[in-house]
C-alpha cells in the first residue's frame, strides 16, 4: 500500500531572497528554481493568512519563526524565536546518503513545501556538487546505535520489529490516532468517508453563504481551507528501522514540537512505517543504515573532505539550525532591525554562497516585509488580532485540532476519520478534541502542563490521541491561558456558587452522590466505573482538573460556557429539579456536587453503580436497549450482545458482521466480561434461545447488470465500521461491502419476535445503478410453498421478507437479490 498522493498545496511559487548580509527580497521569476508547489508551507500561515484571518504584520511574524528568520537575523521580541531544523546528532543514521546529497543540493524540488532554505543558491554547479559531497561526508559521522527496545508484558517487542510492521495496521492508525489533523488523507483510505459524509451538508451549507452569514452563524472556523504538510517521498529518505524509530520518539529528533510525539509502541510505529513506506520486499525492510558510496575513498582524504564538510557546515550557517555531536558558533547576519529591503546586492545577479533562497508567495513576500517593519517601529504585530496563548498554538498548529476563539478546529473533511473506541456515536464531544475557549479558566494550569507532556488524559474513548509537546515553545502556554482565559470569564459569567456554612462536609458528600445518582451517572464514569455501555469523561479527578468557579458555572448553565454541548442543564432557569435535596438550594447542590467528586473514596460509589455491582453484574435493559461488547460462544470475540426492554435479544458477530444468536427473557450476566482476567464467553440468561450462524450464511454485490458478463464482479467481504445509535438507544450496525455502506437495525415487534431493517447506501451516486445485493440463506432454512419470500427451518425458525425479490434455491443454499439503485432497503423479520 504505497502513499503516491500529492500534500495538498497547489499554488505557483513566485521567488524571493533572503541573504545575510543585506536582505533583499525579489518578486521577479526565477527560471530555474521556480516550479508548481515548492513556496515553503506554514499551516498556520496557509490556513489564517491566505484566508486574511491573520493582519499582514502577524502572518509576516509567524514566517519569522517558521522559517526560522530569527536564527540567522535576530529579534528583539521574545516571541519569535525560530523554529529551528531536525536535531542532526544522529542523521548519518537515520538518512539515506543519496536522499540527503540531492536534498542539499536543490531542497525545494526533492521535498516541495520544505521550510528549509536553499543555504547553496549562490554557488555554480560543479562548485556546489563539492560542498554538497563534503557536508554529506561531515554528516555521515553523526551516527548513533538505534536504543534497544526492551519488552514488557504490556508491551511486547517482536525481533526486529521495524521488519515487520503491517501496513494495514499502520494505514488505520494513521487515519485515526491523528496523524491527518495534520496531513493528508489517503485517497484509497475509505473507513470513516461515511462518516464524514455526515459533514457533506455542512459543507454545502457554507458553500451557499456569504462571509458575513458564516461569521454570523460562527462557522468561520469550519469555512477555511485546511491543506496539508506534505511528506515528500519517505521510502527515499528513510530505512525501515529508522522511520520506525523516529516515529516512537518524534520529539528527540524534533526538539521544536511541531512534529509532537504520539508515544507509539514499538509494534505501532513499525505498522506505521510499513504503511508510509509501502510494501516493500524484505531485503529492502532489513536494510538500515545508509547506502556506503560507491567510490572508495582513502581515510587521509576522506578525513580531509569530512573537516571541510565541517567548516562548509559553519560557513552556510547550518549551525544556526541545526546541532551536530561537537559545538559549532552560528553564523549570524544583520539583526532583523538592522535589515535594508533596498540594499543593492541581489542574489539574483551576483549569487554568493553565503546567501540563501526561498521561493516565496507573493503573499509571503508581502507578509514578511510588513512583519519585519512592524519590528523595526516596535509595533506589537499581534496587537488586538491575537492572544499570546493564539500565538503560542498557531506556531505549534495546535489550530489543526482544536478551536479557540473561533480560530481553527478540525475542518470537516477530516472530521469524520475520528470516532469513539467502539464506533458510539455521542456527538462531536464523543470523537473530536475538545474546543480550548477559556480552557485556562477552567483548567487548572498544572494539569495543562500533565496533558501537554502527555502524562494524563480523560478521555481513553477517542480514537484521536493528544499528542505528546516537550518543548520551549509550549512552556509557557499553560500560564498564558491561565492569565488571559481568567479574565475573560471574569467579565461576563454566572456568579459563583459559595458552601452554606450550615451543612457539613459529610452532608455536602451524601447530597452530591444522590445528585450524581440521579443524573450524572447516566453519562459519566466514576473511578473507570460505570453503568453498562455508559461513554464518556470519567470525573473522578474533576476537582483536581477543573477550577471551581469554572465548574459551578458550567453545571448551571452548560451551553453558556460549550456551544452545541450534548450536557443537559439540572437546573433551568436557575431551578433544580431535584427539590427534595438540599431543600432544592441550587447553590448547595452544585456546592455538595463538588464535595462529593472531591471525597468520592469516602463517600461511596453512587447508588446504582453499587447495586449494578450487587446484582451479580445481571444486566436488565429498562427504558433503553443495554449494549455490551463480549465474548459469545455464538458471535466470538467481537460479540456485540443487544438486549432490549421487550425483552427480546440479540448477539451481533461484528468480526462477520452478521446476526448470530436470538432469545427471549433475562439478557447477560456482564461479571465475566468486566472483571474476569480471561473473559470467559458470556451466556445468555433467557430461554427460547436460537443458534442463527446457519441462517444467513453470507452477504454479497454483484457489479453490473448482465450476469453472463465475465466483468461482473462479486464482492463478498465486509468490513466492520461500527454502530451508532439513535435517539432511543438502538444500534444500527454499519459496513462496508464492495464500494457500499450497509446498515443493519434491530427492533422488536409488538408479537416480541424481531424485525431487521438492511439499508444499502452507495458511496458515489453513479454506483448502484447496475448494481444487486444479495442474501445467501443457509440450506437448512426452506422456502415456503406458499410464500416464496418466507424460509423455515427444523428448529422452529422462520425468516420472512417483506416486498419483492428475486430469489432462487438449490439444494446448497437460497440466494436472494434486490437492485440496488440509488439506495436499497429491506425488511425481514425472525420468528421463533
């Protein structure tokens, strides 16, 4: 499975300079170095200031940084310090030799939206291709053994474990854990395409407004163009072993946090790897160190063309970027201050090696030129525009997941590779990062420092993963949120609950776990316990996480301080709906809240956790349906148990996807499944228990209309894409068969036997037309003579099907197809 996409920037670079001594910037073309997609790409810049959300001052500052300007030019302002390059101690190591000679010698045209400047531009090309083969030689004694990778019990590590990663692991973790906030999405990737399908009206909405109706409607941070840090071609720059590696500690190689960490195991990096790098013929995985050149050189003068390598290294300001085993001075220019945009010297007509190139935007141009006059009248280029804390994140592009001040946030069509652990459908909440408006006043900053150095997380039920920041450049972003969020709750917001002196603690606690019980409990964990199929933050840390002022606020009127948040209000219009607590006091309710998640070791897990506990861990669905993922002798290891308040039940095979046990009565005993060490299978309490794995033994589609034509192709296979539920807490069960999304939904009917309702939905509307479903139903299952739509069987089963079909039945099996069109759908019910 090899990445052959483009990184999703299609702009013309226009040219520009900059040299040490003297900036001069060109807008003229530039034959040679000028060509489709190679102006260096800055997220934040391309996504706020093409779209004009960043002043020209501010964008132009932030290119400062991303271009790592600073390094070489000096600033006054502490803000812009640059970014800097890759860590180099250990490069000979990590990078093919003939990757890293041909990106040296023209970095724009092998890695298209490099923000690393051409440091060679000035020099003719015999001379370059000497400098270039003298800083690979340096660079090639910057080697260091890859870290042995201890096992553990948690955390098994196969031998040679880059070898042997697998693609289609590492496609999927790719697309889920969070790589393509950031990067471009795989084309050929389609899991969760439906899912973003749910956004395709959003986008259509925002298609048909004006600017002004968008920023009306606060859809500007959806509205914005997200395009994506390309790669360029990985299989020509990394081994197996050493993309591996990187990928489990990105931050040891890239000290600034703009590539931050995801902490992979062993095992997940290596499946990641092998999908970036496609699949590649085993010699070619076990290779890890460079390629040796082929020309052998004696040691006297590759000793000499390593020292000169070295001294090239210092003369073309790498230094200034990059740190190598042995100390070696920047070489610095004019301060940015001190910078002439009219300075005569051009690069263009009298190159010099001690100049570099870019090839800017004309927008970048401009940007720059304002940025830097900016610092040069002591204007604060952020001015109104942004916080300290916006600037901090637009620099990291924490902006490609989260939303602050409507700035940013995951555009849609990339929404939809993210869902819960479990395919739960609970809203955005359930399967996006959280927004960070007024974060800083509602966390506490200690805890934003555990989350950004990756040591806590309340939310295991994402597929998206926080990645790990270890840097400078994020030091002092809690504390900054801290001071600006604080003030910006202060000035319009909900008074703060205050404790009643006359009830105690132990009052307060009792009062809190009532409350809990009656509601929270609902949605919530408490100390990783729950009701069954509850998803959501656990609370049991909330008081060490969550200021309190923010929390008495946020229980009073959720919406106010969450848009579209899915958290009901317990108290509207100020009203409890729990009067016969506290004697209904919404101060002292809030108040005894807290208590009690504060002392909840203590106090007690809430009532009904406790006799959920109690019951033998029995599960009775009541007002909805109870979902429990198991393990069933019927439905294996990917058992999805369903039980319904009718009382009638099924067992879901999610591994192939299909219907496997039905009955009636008591549901599941759910002890085994949550607290047994080896999950013994769960079994059915009810009675009229009936076997179905015989019964539709395989679903297919068949593409094209003539059945006799040898290009008719038959697909057989699905692939689980989880369930969602509806508003009354019934799954419907979703795959993907042949270019189609299937959807299956279980209901009881009023007789308490059971109706499915199978809805086949193509993925691109010219699919379908030529297209059948089919149903192969068990030999055992007969049709009836009266109805041929109706099969029975020995143990007392029957399947009817409502409508009309084309059927036909052979001693072997019943096959049964329907014309898919623009969309199918069928009901059957089970009797038994």
């Amino acid at each position: 499975m090899r990445r052959q996409w483009n990184g999703g920037m299609n702009r013309v670079a226009t040219a520009a300079q900059f040299f040490f001594f003297g900036l001069c910037i060109q807008w003229s073309s530039v034959e040679s170095a000028v060509a489709e997609n190679i102006e260096p790409f800055v997220a934040g810049f391309d996504r706020f200031a093409e779209s004009r959300r960043l002043p020209n001052e501010a964008a132009g500052k932030l290119l400062l940084t991303e271009l790592s300007c600073t390094a070489c030019h000096l600033s006054t302002e502490n803000d812009t310090a640059p970014k800097r390059g890759p860590d180099l101690k250990a490069v000979g190591s990590r990078v093919q030799v003939e990757w890293l000679k041909r990106f040296l010698a023209a970095p724009h045209d092998v890695k298209p939206g490099t923000t690393m400047p051409d440091v060679l531009h000035g020099l003719q090309t015999d001379e370059r291709g000497n400098v270039v083969e003298s800083i690979v030689a340096f660079l090639k004694t910057q080697t260091e053994p890859f870290a042995e990778i201890k096992a553990t019990g948690a955390n098994p590590v196969p031998h040679e474990f880059w070898i042997k990663g697998q693609s289609d692991v590492g496609q999927k973790l790719f697309h889920t854990i969070g790589c393509v906030a950031c990067h471009e999405p795989d084309p050929e990737y389609t899991e969760g395409q439906s899912a973003s399908g749910q956004d395709q009206s959003l986008l259509k909405l925002i298609e048909g407004l004006t600017s002004e109706e968008i920023e009306e409607l606060g859809l500007s941070h959806l509205a914005q163009t997200v395009n994506s840090v390309p790669f360029g071609k990985l299989d020509d720059k990394y081994s197996h072993q050493s993309l591996t590696y990187f990928l489990m500690d990105t931050l040891k190689v890239r000290p600034s946090g703009r590539m931050p960490s995801f902490d992979l195991k062993a095992t997940e990096a290596a499946d990641v790897a092998a999908y970036l790098l496609g699949d590649q013929p085993r010699e070619i995985r076990m290779k890890s160190l460079p390629e040796v050149e082929s020309v052998e050189l004696e040691d006297e003068k590759l000793q000499a063309q390593i020292e000169q390598g070295r001294e090239h290294f210092a003369q073309f300001g790498c230094a200034n970027c990059h740190h190598v085993k042995e100390v070696i001075e920047p070489r610095l220019g004019p301060a940015l201050t001190e910078l002439d945009f009219n300075a005569n010297e051009s690069c263009l007509n009298s190159p010099k090696s001690n100049e570099v190139f870019f090839p800017l935007s004309d927008r970048q141009v401009n940007a720059l030129r304002d940025g830097i006059q900016s610092e040069k009248e002591s204007q604060d280029a952020l001015s109104d525009t942004l916080t300290e804390a916006d600037w901090a994140m637009l620099q990291l592009n924490c902006f490609a997941c989260h939303e602050r001040n409507e700035l940013g946030g995951m555009g849609p069509s990339r929404r939809g590779f993210f869902e819960t652990v479990g395919n739960v459908d609970i809203g955005d909440e359930g399967k996006l990062p959280p927004p960070l408006t007024h974060v800083g006043a509602k966390l506490k900053t200690k805890w934003i420092e555990s989350v950004l150095n990756g040591e806590n997380s309340v939310r295991p039920y994402l597929t998206i993963q926080m990645p790990r920041f270890q840097s400078e450049a994020c030091a002092s972003l809690p504390k900054m949120l801290a001071s600006e969020d604080e003030l910006a709750q202060s000035e319009n917001s909900p008074e703060k609950g205050t404790d009643k002196p006359e009830f105690t603690a132990k009052q307060l606690q009792s009062a809190g776990r009532k409350l809990f019980n009656t509601g929270c409990v609902q949605c919530h964990p408490l100390q990783s316990e729950s009701l069954p199929s509850v998803v959501g933050v656990d609370l049991a840390s909330v008081t060490d996480r969550v200021h309190r002022d923010w929390f008495d606020k946020f229980i009073l009127n959720p919406i106010a301080l969450k848009k579209r948040t899915r958290m009901p209000s317990f108290f509207p219009n100020g009203v409890s709906s729990n009067q016969d607590i506290l004697q209904g006091d919404v101060e002292n309710q809030i108040a005894a809240l807290w208590a009690y998640l504060g002392n909840v070791d203590q106090a007690g897990l809430p009532e009904k956790i406790v006799v959920a506990r109690q019951q033998d861990f029995e599960l009775f669905p009541e007002d909805r349906p109870v979902i429990l993922r198991t393990f069933m002798e019927s439905a294996g290891t990917h058992a999805i148990a369903v039980g319904f308040p009718e009382n009638v039940h099924l067992a879901f095979d999610a591994e192939n996807v299909v219907l496997s046990e039905i009955w009636r009565g008591r549901f599941l005993d759910a002890h085994g499944t949550w607290f047994d060490r080896f999950t013994p299978p769960a079994v059915p309490l009810g009675q009229d228990r009936l076997n179905l794995s015989d019964a539709v033994s395989n679903v297919f589609v068949r593409k094209g209309s003539d059945r006799g034509d040898e290009r008719v192709e038959i697909e057989s296979k699905q692939r689980f894409l989880g369930y969602r539920l509806d508003e009354k807490g019934v799954p419907t069960f979703r795959s993907e068969l042949g270019g189609f999304v299937v959807e299956q939904r279980f209901e009881p009917t009023a007789q308490n036997e059971l109706k499915q309702v199978i809805q086949v939905k193509p993925r691109n509307v010219d699919d379908g037309l030529n297209d059948e479903f089919g149903i192969v139903l068990g030999p055992e299952l007969k049709p009836s003579t009266e109805n041929p739509l109706q099969y029975s069987n020995s143990d007392g089963l029957t399947v009817i099907f409502k409508g009309q079909a084309d059927g036909h039945s052979s001693e072997e099996r019943n096959v049964l197809t329907w014309p898919i069109g623009n969309q199918l759908s069928i009901e059957l019910e089970y009797h038994w």
